[in-house]
C-alpha cells in the first residue's frame, strides 16, 4: 500500500496536493459553520446519528448480538440493531464529538473516493497521451464531490476495490491488493456493496478456471475479501445462518409494480439514478452518448475504408479539414442545445426538454464563468507545458510550439482505437442499462411473486447493485473524454473542452451538495434539529431521573430524544424483533386503522414505529410530522391541534411508557388521561415540546 501512493504521489505532486485541497474547500462550509450547520436529516439525524452515538456512548460495544441494551425499548433492543464495531465510522464518532466526527468522515470519505479514482484510472488510461492528466484530475475530482450517503464508504471505496481486482484478474496479487482487500470491508457495508463484490470475485474465479483450468490468483483474492467481510460482519453473517431472532422484515409486504411502471422505472434510474446519487444525466450521459456515436462511425468508416477512402481519409490536408468540421459541429450543438431548440427524445417522459433541464442548472452567465475559466486554465496549462519543455530540451522557436499543437492524441501511438476502450465503453454502457432494469423489474409483481418463495429474496434488498452505478458512469465520463480528445486531435483544443466539461460536471454537483441542499429543504441546522438545551430544560424539570423511565415522541424523530439521552418505546430501526413490532402495534392501532395509508405504511413496512397521528400528514419519507403543512420540513413555532387522538393508553403504558412528548396540542389529553407537565420552547430551537403524562393504572 505504501509503495502504492509512494509510486503515485512522487509523480503527480501538484495533482495531489490540490485534490486535498479541494476536497478540504468541499468540507469547509461544515468546518465554518460549526454545529450551526446543515446535515441532511432523512436516514441520517433522524437515524444513523443517534445509533452511533449511543454505541460509542456505551459499554455494549462487543456485547453478544441478542442482548437487550440500548435506550430504544423499555429493556433495550438485541445489540445486533445498533452499528457494527468493527467500522471505521464507529471508529471515528469515538473520537470525535458527533457533529466533528461526521465532518471528519465526510473529509475521510471524499479522500477516499478522490485517491481510489486517481489511481484507478492512472491505471487504466495510458501515460502517452495528452490531456491524460486532466482527465484523470478532473473526474478524480467529479468522483469526490459527489453526494455520497455519508454513513458508509461502499460507494467511495470502489475504485480501490475495482484497482485491485483488475491487478489480480491478470494474474498479479501483491501486498497492495491484499492489504485493499483486507480494509476495505471495514469501511463498507456487506448489505451495500459487499454481497456484490463477493459474488463477482468469486464468479470471476469461476470464469477464470473454466477459461484456463487452473487455479489463479482470484481464489487467492476471493477468500480475502470473504473472509474480510465475514469477520467485519459477523453479527450479520450469523443471524442469516444462526439466526434466533425473528425480525420486522419478513413482515414486509410487497405488492409489486406493474410492467409498464418497472418499464418506466428502468428509465428512470438509467436516465436519473437511483438512491446512490450519480447526477449524470446532465453532462455524463450526453458526454457518454456523444463518444459512442463518434466510436460507431469510425467503425463504420473502418470497414467501408477502401483505397480510395483510405487515400483521402490519410491524407493532411483532409484531417485538417475533418477536426475543423468536426470543432464547428461541437461549437454549433453546444449553441444549438442551449439556445433550448434541441430536446431529448424521452421529454415527456422528463417533462422538460434538455435545454431547459440546463439552463435551469448551469445558468447562461455561470455558463459564460466556467468556459471564460476553461480557457484560462487551458492557456495557462500550455504556457506551463510550453515553458517546461524550453527548459528540459532548451527549445527556443516556434517551431518546436506549433509541432506539439499538431501532434496526435492517441492511447497506443499504434493503434489509433485500441479494441480494448471501445470494449470497456460498450461494457460499461452496457451495464448501466442491465443494473437499471434489473434493479426496476426486481419490484415487478411477477418477480415478487417468486422472491415471496424464499424469505432471504425478502429480507435482503438485492436492488442496492445499483450502488454501482455512480463509479460505472465516472469510468465511463473519463472514458468518453479520452474518445473525444482523441477525435479532436489538437492538445490546445482537447484541454479546453476537457476542462469545459469537468468544470459544468462538478457545477452540477457542486449545487448539490448535502449542506446547500439541507439549507435549502429544510433549513434547520444540526444544533437546532437536536435542540440540546431545550432538552436540558425539560429535563430538569421532570421529577424523575431521565434513565428510570421511557418517553414517546409525536411530531418529532424519536432519534432527537434519544440524542438527548432519553430512553424511547418508538424509533427508527432497520432490522429491529417482529416481537416488539407487534407490541407497538397493540399502542397505535385504534389511530392507524383511521387512514389506511398509514396503518400499510407500518404493517408493509414498520421500520419507523412512531406514535403517528393520523390527523397530521406525516410524509412516508419519514419527514417531520406537522399538520396541515404543505412543506416536506417546517420550522414549527406554534403548537398545532390534534382533536382526537386514539391512543390505547394500556397497550402504551405496557411498553413503559411514561411521557409524551409531542409538538401539538391534543385536545382530548383528559379522556386518554394524560395531564400536561408543561410547555417548553427556545429561541434556539425549532420544536415547542408539550410534555404529557400518562396516568399509572
């Protein structure tokens, strides 16, 4: 590992030290704002944040995977349901405080992704070619600043994963690939990516001894990454095997789509993404769209080559005219696409023409910014190479300047189309288009009717091979450039709409970056969404001890409560007994079985287990639960009125429950026998707590 980055980074210095440093600029915003920043609330502080916390918080860290710990439940939850211990996420929020310790990950992630890709594609893309540097750079870059789901490295740590698996399939396993091999599961999650990733390693072991057999170096890197995994996760390995506990899953109902809504569906993730963000449909896949149709009439153009053609197409004269046609048609389509007269042939399915889409995010004066500072980068780019090639070679004339501007870009100086780029397009391309409708049609009805035959089919969610999808693209970005530039031919040129394109690319990303986009969807910052000296408040004005008894949350994530170090009967959990759902069941039926909508969402689903109201329009997504509120996120000042609140008050009390807490007023607190302690609100705080207490028996 060590000769890895030593190989790589004595070389590309400078391309290093300013990747750190732009992944650093990326993070700053949270390192500037302190704990009055922006974090993203859905699955992260509504969730993964106080599970964490707890953990790191406790002595239960090694405990046996059955025993009841934790806050969550009136005797705890089994340890299985909290973060693993052998993670390095867990690692670092032991470290750190929690608000420090997910901007540190957030910094560690992006290095991650930023190093694993640089050196990825140092790999792939061959040294003799212009404009190589930048594209690896800039994609390395576009790689990082992508808005990755901060609670596990699965996603930024592929191009390590991919780097060795590579190096090992053409027969070489070193310390390097055993060490990626090794570490890798620790930052990655088996339910993500790492079924995945066993699963191909082993069927590449398989194609491998079929082709050849013998034995190879895969079955070597095989067994290290299975071991890795099954080792990282055992509680999980042992539960799918052992297991004695009957999870809220295999309760989970799916109805199934329809063909048509898979179809479309399909459509959706190729052109869109899925739940792992890629942003590719803008720039990526019009790139990628662009290099294929250049890699097919060049192949056309191969196999109609006669003498004559030959003659012609070999010719100078007839390749300067060839890059100046080919330089009016990208300048004339870029125009052409922006001026909003060009739309996508699935527009109605999108709503909106390309153009549009466009526009909206690269306005027309960002648009004029970022190509004013492509061509500022590209001139500075060529001085630069032009005042190092004086200096080495002592090249003093024009001459020498205006051959390297003519000079070739080619990966093989031999061999102008290596069969290899055009397979590993084609490949990739390929791929995106199969994870996509597998990942859609894996919710057709037909094919849930089969998965119902097998209970791992239902526990599992096999449609996360779509987290492969943001690496898939990347390659296939810095690949379609590399297609490009070769075409163009002209280094000047080449430089220049490499930049210009990387540059709209991270543009793009840049405008979805978690802290801007939380800012924008929900406007409370972190300190503000856990409210600590809110809490601290009602705390103490509490007779009992905050240990000794359990409280229940309405209009607010439980996880802010349990933060605040209060135990909890409801929560949000991915995998929590089937035992206690139903226990929670009996609590909140009467209320749930007033829109059906609600009570499915807990019964097909329930792995939020809220006290919800029906009454109050509680997003699916598990947003924050406000009445009659239009927006998805509210900063709620005002208590709001629940009129009849159908609470079974012994189911309740039976699962220790002792307060409410609840942002609303409800009306018929006296006939449940609930009797207010108090309202409590800060300046500081966007929750106005009402604490109810429930009458003993």
């Amino acid at each position: 590992m060590k000769n890895l980055f030593n190989s790589h980074f004595s070389k590309d210095i400078f391309s290093w030290l300013l990747g750190f440093a732009a992944v650093f600029a990326y993070v700053y915003p949270w390192i500037l704002a302190g704990e009055s920043g922006y974090i993203r609330i859905h699955d992260s502080l509504d969730s993964n944040m106080a599970w964490i916390k707890i953990l790191t918080e406790s002595n239960f860290w090694f405990a046996p995977s059955l025993s009841q710990v934790g806050p969550i439940a009136e005797h705890g939850m089994p340890r299985i349901v909290y973060p693993r211990e052998l993670n390095v996420i867990t690692w670092i929020f032991a470290i750190f405080d929690p608000y420090w310790a997910y901007v540190s990950n957030q910094f560690v992630l992006r290095i991650v992704a930023f190093s694993g890709m640089y050196i990825f594609l140092k790999s792939i893309i061959q040294q003799d070619q212009n404009a190589r540097s930048i594209i690896v750079l800039g994609v390395s870059l576009c790689y990082a600043f992508l808005p990755f789901f901060a609670w596990t490295g699965s996603v930024a740590s592929l191009p390590f994963i991919f780097y060795a698996l590579f190096r090992i399939w053409r027969g070489y396993i070193g310390k390097t690939e055993i060490i990626i091999l090794i570490l890798h599961p620790f930052y990655s999650s088996t339910v993500f990516t790492g079924m995945f990733i066993i699963g191909i390693f082993w069927l590449l072991t398989l194609i491998k001894y079929l082709k050849h057999r013998q034995m190879s170096p895969l079955i070597l890197g095989a067994l290290i990454i299975t071991a890795a995994y099954l080792v990282v996760d055992y509680r999980l390995w042992s539960h799918l095997f052992f297991g004695e506990m009957i999870p809220h899953r295999v309760d989970m109902i799916y109805i199934g789509s329809s063909f048509s809504d898979a179809w479309v569906n399909a459509k959706q993730i190729f052109f869109k993404g899925d739940w792992a963000v890629t942003l590719h449909n803008l720039v990526i896949l019009k790139v990628t769209s662009v290099a294929l149709v250049l890699i097919c009439i060049n192949l056309i153009w191969t196999l109609i080559n006669t003498k004559t053609i030959s003659f012609i197409l070999k010719s100078k004269s007839w390749q300067q005219v060839s890059r100046l046609l080919f330089l009016i048609f990208l300048i004339s389509f870029i125009i052409f696409l922006y001026s909003g007269h060009w739309t996508w042939p699935y527009s109605e399915y999108w709503k909106y023409d390309t153009a549009g889409i466009f526009r909206h995010y690269i306005p027309g004066l960002v648009f004029l910014q970022i190509t004013s500072a492509a061509l500022i980068f590209t001139s500075i780019y060529f001085i630069w190479v032009n005042f190092s090639t004086r200096i080495s070679a002592r090249i003093t004339t024009l001459v020498s300047w205006n051959n390297f501007l003519r000079s070739g870009f080619s990966v093989t100086k031999s061999e102008p189309w290596p069969q290899g780029l055009i397979l590993t397009m084609a490949a990739l391309f390929v791929f995106s288009i199969a994870i996509s409708f597998y990942a859609a049609f894996w919710d057709w009805s037909t094919v849930v009717l089969f998965r119902q035959k097998f209970s791992i089919l239902m526990q599992v969610n096999f449609t996360r091979l779509t987290f492969f999808l943001p690496f898939i693209w990347m390659v296939t970005f810095a690949l379609s450039l590399v297609v490009i530039v070769r075409i163009i031919r002209i280094p000047i040129i080449s430089v220049f709409l490499v930049t210009l394109l990387i540059g709209l690319q991270l543009k793009i990303e840049l405008d979805n970056h978690e802290y801007k986009m939380e800012e924008k969807e929900s406007g409370i910052t972190f300190s503000q969404f856990y409210s600590e000296k809110l809490f601290e408040q009602i705390e103490k004005s509490l007779p009992d001890n905050k240990k000794s008894y359990v409280v229940g949350s309405i209009g607010i994530h439980p996880s802010i409560l349990q933060y605040n170090g209060f135990r909890t009967a409801d929560g949000y959990l991915n995998f929590y007994p089937k035992e206690y759902k139903l226990k929670f069941r009996k609590a909140v039926i009467n209320e749930f079985s007033k829109n059906e909508s609600l009570l499915s969402y807990f019964d097909d689903w329930g792995s939020r287990f809220y006290f919800f109201s029906s009454e109050m329009i509680c997003p699916r997504s598990g947003a924050l639960c406000v009445k009659n509120s239009s927006e998805k996120y509210a900063n709620v000042k005002d208590p709001q009125v629940i009129k009849n609140f159908d609470l079974d008050i012994p189911a309740t009390r039976a699962l220790g429950v002792k307060y409410l807490f609840s942002v609303t007023i409800i009306s018929n607190a006296e006939d449940l026998g609930l009797k207010s302690m108090g309202a409590f609100s800060s300046v500081d705080s966007p929750w106005p707590i009402i604490v109810y207490k429930i009458a003993d028996k």
